[in-house]
C-alpha cells in the first residue's frame, strides 16, 4: 500500500514538474506555492480521520488517521480493525512509507522522491488539505516525459478552524505508461485542531525488504 501512494512522486523525481495556478518562489528557488487566501487562519497541528483510495492500476481502499504538524511532519496510520498495518511518515529530511503486513519499507530522503520539483512539507500540506487554493479547484502539474499531464482535484470543500479545505483530493498521473489514479477523502466533521498534537515515529528496520523507487515503479508495470 505504502508503495502504490509513492508511485506519482517517484515518477516526479525523474522529470522536473511545473505547476501552474502558482507564483515563484520569492527567494528564488524555484519553489512553487499558491497565492495567500485571506480567509485561510493560522493552524499548529491536525489529527484527522483519511480513506486512502486508490481508482487505478487497481482498486485499493484503506482507512486510518492522519496527523500533520504544520511545516513539519506528515504522518498517516492505516488500520484495519484497530490494528496499524501501514504508515506514512514524511518530515523536511525524508519519506518513510512501511508496510508492516508485509514487511516492505521505503525509506528515501525528501529530496531524492521530489527530485527538481522543490516543495515544502507545508505546501505538500496545502496540497493535501486543499488549502490556500482561493477559487482554484484544479492544479496541473505539466509532466516531461509524458503526453499527459498531473491533476490534482479538489471537491467537498468545508469550512475548519483553519478556514476553508478540501474533504476530496484526487491526483491522476501517467506513470510509466500506467494511469494512476488515487484519492485522499477527509472527515473534516471530526477533525481535531490545535490540541498541541506529536507524532512519535521510528523507522522500523528490523525484518523489513526495502524497496527502493526502481522496485516501486517495477511493481507498477505488473499491475
């Protein structure tokens, strides 16, 4: 599972990515980022309940929670009947996704996975919440390599202490000649905000295969 949500990004770290509906960084670094929304509010940290659901190369569909610290940390707990059987972790300093059912983890530095397209833990959030979007509801994502592009859709938008998010974001990208399909569904209805939230997460190393982003791409061509 953990593999199959990496698969856009490391395609991406092959080929610089464009956004449009961005400006450029004002420092220069070729960083993109949405225009500040006026009605968007300050936050610290959400935990939030997320369906992870994945349309193509095949269906897949799992539950957990999510817990994001702003600018810093991303962390998504999948579990099946109370149980953590996959996590996403992702900091300014790497990306470590663990199948712990199947004993699989991938562990790469940020860096490595975004490639050229340079992008902040905090826009990642953006992106994933469907924040500071103003009235954009699509981003695309021009893709080299590739007769089409990346889409990120946002729908279901609803109104948080944050200010405005998106409970549906969907990405669809070609990846190696595969359409990949995938949707992060919020419940923003049980959200948890600014309740001074940590994430207390190790890497998991022993009895683990690691998989590397050559193995995760090969894995999509058998699909």
């Amino acid at each position: 599972m953990a593999c199959g949500i990496a698969m856009v990004s490391c395609s991406s770290s092959k080929n610089q990515v464009a956004v449009t509906n961005t400006v450029p960084d004002a420092a220069g670094s070729g960083v993109v980022h949405q225009q500040p929304v006026q009605s968007q509010k300050e936050w610290s940290d959400v935990q939030i309940p997320v369906r992870v659901s994945l349309a193509k190369p095949m269906k897949v569909s799992l539950s957990g929670r999510a817990t994001l610290l702003r600018d810093s940390v991303i962390n998504i707990s999948i579990r099946v009947l109370g149980m953590e059987v996959a996590v996403i972790n992702i900091t300014s300093d790497s990306v470590v996704m663990a199948d712990k059912f199947h004993k699989y983890l991938f562990a790469e530095p940020l860096a490595t996975v975004l490639g050229s397209h340079k992008m902040t833990v905090g826009q990642m959030q953006d992106i994933m919440l469907g924040t500071e979007l103003g009235e954009v509801t699509e981003m695309t994502f021009s893709n080299p390599g590739n007769p089409e592009p990346v889409k990120v859709s946002f729908s279901d938008f609803a109104t948080v202490p944050a200010g405005t998010m998106a409970q549906i974001v969907t990405v669809t990208a070609p990846v190696n000649k595969k359409e990949v399909e995938a949707s992060v569904i919020w419940s923003a209805d049980r959200a948890r905000w600014d309740t001074g939230a940590r994430v207390n997460f190790r890497t998991p190393v022993s009895g683990y295969k690691r998989v590397t982003v050559s193995n995760a791409l090969k894995m999509l061509e058998s699909f």
